[in-house]
C-alpha cells in the first residue's frame, strides 16, 4: 500500500506529537494553524504547505487521505465536519466535543461522505489497562460490583494564563472534557454506559482562572448495575499525583494506577494474575506540566491498519460520542445541584 498522506489542523503543543507520528507512518502533506509563526515553524520542520485557514487548505489540497484535528476541544466538531465534508478520513483529538449532539453531527458527516471517523483515546493503550479490559472480558473477576476512578492532577495559574482557550467555557469546555475525558472513557469502554448520576463540583483553587469547576465528587450507577465513583481535581499539590481505576468483582479486585493509569498497583483475583506486562510509553512531557500516556504511535499504527483494511477502528464515532454524554450528563446533574442550592438558600 501506497504511504498515507495527512494534513494536520492545529500546530500546537499535541500537534508537535501528531506531526513526529504522522512522520513515521506516512507524509505530512499540510500544516495549518491561526498563529502563522507555529504554522510556518512546522511547515519549514516538515517541509510541507501551510494555510492558516482550514477551508483553504480543503480548497487547495485534494491528495490528503487524512485530516488530524489538533485544535481547541470546540473547534473540533465544525472542523471534523468540514474535513470529512470535503472527502477525507479524519482523527479528531479528545474530546470528540463538546456536545452529545455535535458528535452526532460528525457521526452523521462521516457516514454520509463515506469516511472514517477515529478518535483519539490514547489510554486504552497503556498495557495494564489492556490486561485489566481482557481479565474481565474473559470473566476472571467474575461479576463486576463496583468501580472508581481517581484522577488527580495538578494544573497551575500559567496553565490556563499561557492559553488562550484552556478554562474557558466555550472552548474548553471543563476539567472532564480537557483533562479527563479519555479517563471517562475508559468507565464506559471496560465497565459500559452510565444510567444514574449525582454530581458535586466546586472551583476551590482556580476562582477568576477558569470559568468551569476546578474538582468534582460523582456516584455513578451504570445500566448492569454496577456502581461507581469518580474523584476528580486539578488542585494536587504542585504536581499530578494519581490516575487510577480499582474494579471490584466477585472473583477478584485490581487497581490499575500510577500517574496516568500506568502501573498494575494491586491484583487479587481467585485462580488467576495478570503478568508478563509489556513497558508501555512514558508520559507526553509539555515542560512546564505533564500529560497522558504517550501512545499516539499506536494510534497512527491503528489508522494505517484499519486504511488498508486490516483493522477496526480503536475508538470509533459512537464510542467518542458516549464519553461525551456522559460528562454532559455529570455537568447537567451539577448545575441542577447548584440550582436547588441557590434555590434553598433563598428561604
Ligand atoms: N490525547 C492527549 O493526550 C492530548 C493531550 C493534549 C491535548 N489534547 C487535545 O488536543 C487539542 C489541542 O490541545 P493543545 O494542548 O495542543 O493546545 P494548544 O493550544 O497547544 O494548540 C492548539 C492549536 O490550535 C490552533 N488553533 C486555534 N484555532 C484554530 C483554528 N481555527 N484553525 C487552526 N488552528 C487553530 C492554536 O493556534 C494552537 O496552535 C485539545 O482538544 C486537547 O484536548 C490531547
């Protein structure tokens, strides 16, 4: 097969990651971002085109077999529906956006145009939490009771003060659409979709930096029954301390944890223990803070796969889209909280 062509929306701090992947599997063809130095910068270090307009690059760039959306979370489904519109396949970075209804919108712009639709969810990647997924699929812990998901990081004032987009409602969009969605992800993708929710947020260390809560206590009860919690903050003290998911089940209990979910903590399961674990990838280092698991060559590796029809997508459309239910839900189960609070205190 004839190596991929790509082009890539978005020369940011993710974009630099996308751009060294696309490199070893394929060609970068175009670059485009709003910010004409980023952009130029990495048309000189790829030596490919650059626009920094989306639609001109559409216009003027027909041998592109792949667009990668690396652009603020709510620019993702407009630009999404464009690049498919315009014949292409695309891989859209987390989230998918920031309404259930604009994923539908790209669901719907992909079938149409007859394209594909990936989503990044690098955790489903990192090697323990493939052998936590297989342990319960092929039934060793039994029936599953309960979960919870700890994520607890650290993200400071210049964080958010050195973007322009990152704590604002509409771009951004809150701490689980930007920091942990690919998290919520795993819940629905290892446990399944989510029924009941009791939300409570709060902003304790981000007042006038960020529009949206800064910490978050959910209960979950998901449609098999199963209950669970999320734990989540962005106020660890001055550094990310704990990405986690511990399953209860009858047969057995296993903490997958570390900083990003990275590391089999505990295993306790009747007749049975995962090892042989392969090393998974180091953590994507930003400099000043540190993020998820850097296994964007497995995302690449999974594109090139499923384009020459050797491969299903790793997280397709509708999988991306249930995320994004979800953290809608735990938003809207807030703010009605935080109503009948106000609401109550009038009296
Ligand atoms: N999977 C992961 O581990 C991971 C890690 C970091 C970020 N992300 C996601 O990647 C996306 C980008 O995050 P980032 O940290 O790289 O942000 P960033 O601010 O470093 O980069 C975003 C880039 O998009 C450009 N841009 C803004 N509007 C544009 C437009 N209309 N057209 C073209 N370019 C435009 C900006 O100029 C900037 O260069 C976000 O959706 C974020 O959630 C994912």
């Amino acid at each position: 097969m004839k190596k991929l062509n790509f082009a890539l929306i978005g020369c940011g701090r993710i974009g630099s990651r996308h751009a060294e992947h696309i490199n070893n599997v394929g060609v970068l063809k175009a670059v485009c971002d709003i910010d004409i130095e980023k952009v130029t910068a990495f048309g000189k270090k790829y030596k490919c085109a650059v626009y920094t307009s989306l639609d001109d690059l559409l216009i003027n760039e027909k041998d592109i077999d792949l667009i990668s959306i690396c652009t603020p979370n709510g620019l993702h489904a407009s630009q999404t529906i464009a690049a498919l519109k315009a014949g292409h396949h695309v891989l859209c970075e987390k989230p998918m956006a920031l309404c259930p209804a604009d994923c539908g919108d790209m669901i719907k712009a992909a079938e149409g145009a007859n394209k594909r639709l990936f989503l990044v969810k690098q955790n489903r990647f990192n090697p323990p939490i493939i052998a936590l997924k297989n342990a319960i699929d092929e039934g060793k812990l039994g029936k599953i009771y309960s979960v919870q998901l700890n994520c607890f990081w650290n993200r400071n004032f210049d964080y958010y003060q050195k973007s322009d987009w990152k704590g604002t409602k509409k771009l951004d969009g809150g701490t689980l659409f930007t920091q942990f969605s690919h998290f919520i992800d795993l819940l629905y993708w290892i446990i399944g979709d989510v029924d009941r929710i009791y939300a409570i947020t709060a902003n304790h260390g981000h007042d006038g930096i960020i529009e949206f809560e800064d910490t978050g206590v959910i209960a979950l009860k998901f449609y098999n029954g199963v209950l669970g919690t999320i734990n989540y903050t962005v106020n660890s003290f001055a550094k990310n301390m704990e990405g986690s998911i511990t399953i209860f089940g009858e047969l057995g209990t296993v903490k997958v944890g570390g900083q990003y979910l990275n590391e089999l903590e505990y295993q306790n399961i009747k007749n049975f223990e995962i090892k042989d674990l392969p090393k998974g990838n180091t953590a994507n280092n930003y400099g000043e803070y540190q993020g998820s698991m850097s296994n964007h060559d497995m995302v690449y590796q999974n594109i090139v796969e499923v384009l020459s029809g050797n491969g299903v997508i790793a997280t397709n459309g509708f999988e991306g889209l249930k995320t994004v239910e979800i953290i809608s839900k735990i938003y809207n189960k807030a703010d009605l909280l935080q109503e009948y609070m106000k609401f109550v205190h009038m009296f």
